[in-house]
C-alpha cells in the first residue's frame, strides 16, 4: 500500500506539471477532496482547475523535481523543487520572461488510489523575489 500512496503522489507531479495532461487530475482527485494551498481551498477537480490553468498560463514550461518522497499509513509527503520562466501575465503582473526556481513540499492523504486532501507550502515569497524589477534585499 505504501509504495501505492507514493506513485499517487509521484504521478501527479509527473503528469499534471511535467508533461501536461489536465485528465489526470479528475483520475487522481476524488470529488469530494481537499486541497489546502496557504490560504485557499479547492475542492474536488472542478476547484483546482481554476487554480491550475493559471499557473500553466503563467509559467507553461513549469516542471516539477521530485526529491524526496516518505509514506506513512495513508500519507505521503513529497518534497520538491521546480524552475519555470513566466512568459505570461500572472500574480498580478506582466511576464518578466525570467526564470525561477522554487521549492515546496505537498503532504497527502491517499484513499483508494486517489488523492482525499492535501496540503501544500510553497516559496510565494522567494518566487515573488525572483521576479521583482529590483528585488532589493531578501527578508529574513
């Protein structure tokens, strides 16, 4: 089962960010999951679109680095890093067309070879940073 819940998770990174294929989020996000993003909450496939064709449209060459993965019971917590060029307007400004690096890690619970909730954190800041005409000195 454990080893299940991991290819959950590494799929979804795989086919979602790394070689788009927007079906697989309806194959691996039950209708009734949960998926917490800092403050947002999306629920079911029909919550995270929205989410998700927003981030393709801002940074369509986005890909995601699995390093590490750990399962325990019915989770599976993913630690990641990606790197992205925004070439389109989004996080309310125009395309820089610089490149980013980022950093985040996604805990799940898995149910049924689905994903039932998630929880995720992600470097905004560091993005935003990366981004900035003259970012001046990074906060501490």
């Amino acid at each position: 089962m454990n080893e299940d819940h991991r290819k959950v998770a590494v799929r979804w990174f795989e086919e979602i960010w790394n070689h788009p294929r927007r079906e697989t989020i309806a194959e691996l996000l039950g209708p009734d999951s949960v998926l917490h993003d800092g403050p947002d909450t999306m629920r079911g496939p029909e919550g995270f679109y929205p989410f998700y064709d927003r981030l393709r449209a801002t940074f369509p060459d986005l890909h995601v680095t699995v390093e590490d993965t750990l399962v325990e019971g019915d989770k599976v917590c993913v630690r990641w890093s990606s790197r992205m060029t925004h070439t389109g307007d989004g996080l309310g400004m125009p395309a820089t067309g610089k490149s980013c690096r980022v950093t985040g890690m996604s805990l799940a619970r898995v149910e049924n070879g689905r994903i039932a909730e998630a929880w995720q954190n992600w470097d905004m800041l560091g993005l935003l940073h990366q981004l900035q005409e003259s970012p001046g000195p990074r906060p501490v």
